[in-house]
C-alpha cells in the first residue's frame, strides 16, 4: 500500500464533525497530483517548516488549481531518512 499526502496550512471553518474552506479545497488539489508515497506541500507549510531545518524540500514548480485564480508553488518534502 502507498499513501499520498498534500497540505497547506490556514483557517478553516468547522461545523460539528465537518470542515469546509478554500483551504481543504486546496489541500484536496494538491493531494491529488502527489503520487504513491510523496507528500506535496503549498508555499505556506514550505515557508513554515523550512525555517526548521528538519526537513528538505524540493520545488515542483507552479501549478494551477482548480478554483484559484493564481498559480501555486508546490513542494515536495522529502521525509525519507537516507
């Protein structure tokens, strides 16, 4: 089994159980253009996590979404130990 994974980080608006926003719009976006066992990252967690020095990151360049005008800078994390 491979797992895919893509985050961003905002806020959301949570109703009981269920969470809605552009946020999880976007997150659901980004996790589908991950493929088996990557996890893409928006430039926010980058900017974020980066600042840490615990992870690396490689860019993947640019990427339109659905339902965002402008296009986002994507990022690989690369979380595997060597």
């Amino acid at each position: 089994m491979a797992i895919r994974m893509g985050m961003t980080v905002g806020e959301l608006i949570r109703e009981e159980q269920d969470l809605f926003g552009m946020l999880v719009v976007m997150a659901a976006w980004i996790d589908a253009m991950a493929g088996a066992g990557q996890i893409l990252t928006s430039q926010i967690v980058y900017d974020l996590l980066s600042r840490a020095g615990q992870f690396k990151f490689d860019s993947v360049g640019e990427h339109t979404l659905k339902g965002f005008a402008e296009a986002q800078k994507l990022y690989e994390t690369n979380w595997r130990q060597e």
